[in-house]
C-alpha cells in the first residue's frame, strides 16, 4: 500500500475512510498511468454547495488487498464541486451510462447522514456525454425526513443536463414481512472461464469463433474495470433475451462503508445490461447504436461489490425501437441484493435490398 495510506489517521474511531489531505487530481493528466483501487474510490469535496476545502479520502487502509489490485475505469473522482473525471471510454466514444448513475449516487451519497443507505434511485439520460469535459454534479436536498431522504442530483456538461436522479436513503428498520425469490442453480464463478480466457480459446478454436459470439478484444475485456465469467455461452440462432453472468470489480474495496459499494454496484449494473434485449435478433439484425433512457435500481441486502455476485438479465418486452430489460444481482449465498431495470433505444442499420 502508498506510506501515506498505510500511515494515515482514522477521521473517526469506526470510520472506514482515510483523510489524505488536500485534494490534488484537478492538476492530472486525462491519460495518467492506471492506479491502484483504493485511490480511484473516492475524491470528493466536503460540501457541495461550496466553501469547503476538498480533501482526498480512501478506503480501507487496513485491509490487505487481493490482486488484481490495479483497476482501471472506475471514476471515483468528485473534486471540486461535485466534477467527476472519466477513465474508462466505451467505443462509442460516449459516456458509459453506468460512471454517471455511479458519481451521481456518490454525490448524493455525501449529502446525507453515515446512518442512512440508499435503498432506491431512479434516472433519466437526458443527453450523450461529452467524455473531453468533466461532469459537473449539483445535489438538492429534496428532503430529510427522520426514517427517508431524498436527494435529486443533476448531471451538467455545457451548461446543460445530461442526466437527472433521484436517490432515496432510509434508516435501517427491522421488519417481520420477507419474502425473495430464490437464485437460480448454476455453477460456481471458479468453474467458468474469465472473459479474457474465453477470448484466448475463441482465438484458437476457429469453430468455437464461428459458434459463439464473443467478442475477440482482448485489450478492451481488460480495460473494462468490471470482471465478468460468462454462465451460458451465447450460440449464434438460439439465444433467449436472457443471460447470466458473475461479475465483481476488478480491485479490492473492503469491508467499510455500505454506500461506496452501492455505488459501485451503480456502475457495474449497467454493463452488458440493454444488449440482453438484443440477444434473439442479433443473429438476424445489426445494431446501429443503442443507448440507456432511464435506470433504476433497488438495494435489499448489504453485499460486497470487489466479491463475486451473480448478475440475472432478462427482456420481457422490445419494441418501437426501444428494449426494457430487468436485473437481479445475487449474492454467491442466494441473498438478493438488488434489483435493476433499464429501457433503452434500440437502432438498427438498415438492410441493402438486393436489386437481383
């Protein structure tokens, strides 16, 4: 670990967070070197409405980490005023819509007491993302109420919404009424190749390439800051609008506070997850370019987003150029942890006519 984490003071005697002092990532270059998960977890300023001097702060400094330690993409980085830095850039050259619910869900996050959880948030994508600028986020404090909290957050690049949310944080409250659906039997994330193992073994096996749509970018299955093992492989003609897949963060988090896991969860809910819609017709149709309209997910359980949980897509309905899909990320002990729903657009190129 850096000396100054290792030898940092506790803020507070049960406080996971470490104060780093003055906050120094505005002077960072766009490409800096990847770092180590503890640094991109959090780089907030104190308040943000402003008058507070930002302070850098990471996460669990005690605990050892476990490798792979270096993580790239997640963007955990608010300072000054509320403006989130980018590091990983899908292909579309658009802002991945996952890094915005998950820096929105932090913003919202530090304006709200440590004895509360987000429990539920609701999002619209208003407009692309400009990944050349940082985003800047503006939190209201809806309301504080004694057991609910709301907090709306506002996205803004160029002087204009690009993202709007709504994040609701409740005490904790015992309650005899429960009930969940159970986890559906498959095997264990040990037993299942990586993504980047199913890439090499497509590589080598021509006829698993032909039978198999897996997508043969080594470098780019390494830079997505998400580990992903595929539970059924997707063969060409038969897939249904659902799939499963363990997923967890590249990188070591810790124990600590229940929020930052949320939000990291915020950020790996939407990976992978509008292409379900597209799974029974991408044998017959190519995609033009399909993006996020609105996202919301539910938390149930506490859970640990750097641990393995098992990630349950499925599209009930598309249509109109748009998909809906549903979500389920399970813990590896069958707990539901949380629940996610998305709807998206859906364009397709348009198929040459043969003049023969």
């Amino acid at each position: 670990l850096p000396r100054d984490l290792a030898s940092s003071p506790s803020v507070s005697g049960e406080s996971p967070w470490r104060l780093l002092g003055p906050a120094g990532a505005g002077a960072r270059a766009a490409r800096a070197p990847p770092l180590p998960f503890v640094s991109l977890v959090s780089l907030v300023s104190r308040s943000f409405e402003g008058g507070s001097r930002p302070a850098r702060w990471r996460w669990g400094a005690r605990e050892p980490p476990r490798p792979p330690l270096r993580l790239r993409g997640f963007p955990w980085r608010l300072p000054d005023s509320g403006r989130g830095r980018h590091y990983w850039v899908p292909t579309s050259k658009r802002l991945f819509g996952g890094q915005i619910v998950g820096q929105a869900l932090v913003a919202a996050a530090k304006s709200v007491s440590e004895d509360v959880h987000v429990h539920s948030l609701h999002c619209y994508f208003v407009r692309a993302g400009d990944p050349k600028v940082p985003v800047l986020y503006q939190v209201e404090r809806t309301r504080t109420g004694a057991s609910f909290s709301v907090r709306s957050v506002k996205a803004v690049q160029h002087g204009k919404a690009i993202f709007i949310c709504q994040a609701s944080f409740q005490q904790a409250q015992p309650s005899p009424v429960q009930h969940q659906f159970s986890m559906p039997p498959i095997p264990p994330p040990e037993e299942l190749l990586t993504h980047e193992e199913l890439i090499d073994k497509c590589i080598r096996d021509p006829e698993l390439r032909k039978k198999y749509q897996i997508g043969l970018n080594r470098i780019a299955a390494q830079e997505v800051p998400v580990e992903i093992k595929l539970v059924d492989l997707p063969i060409l003609g038969q897939q249904k609008a659902k799939q499963m897949f363990w997923v967890r963060a590249r990188g070591y988090i810790g124990e600590g506070d229940m929020k930052m896991h949320c939000c990291v969860a915020a950020y790996i809910s939407d990976y992978a997850f509008l292409g379900t819609a597209m799974l029974p017709h991408q044998h017959r149709h190519q995609v033009r370019f399909m993006v996020s309209l609105d996202h919301s997910m539910w938390f149930h359980a506490p859970f640990r987003a750097d641990h393995w949980m098992l990630y349950e897509c499925e599209s009930p309905w598309a249509g109109g150029s748009r998909g809906l899909v549903h979500g389920r990320l399970w813990r590896r002990d069958g707990v539901l942890a949380v629940t996610c729903a998305q709807e998206g657009v859906i364009r397709l190129k348009q198929e040459l006519e043969s003049k023969l």
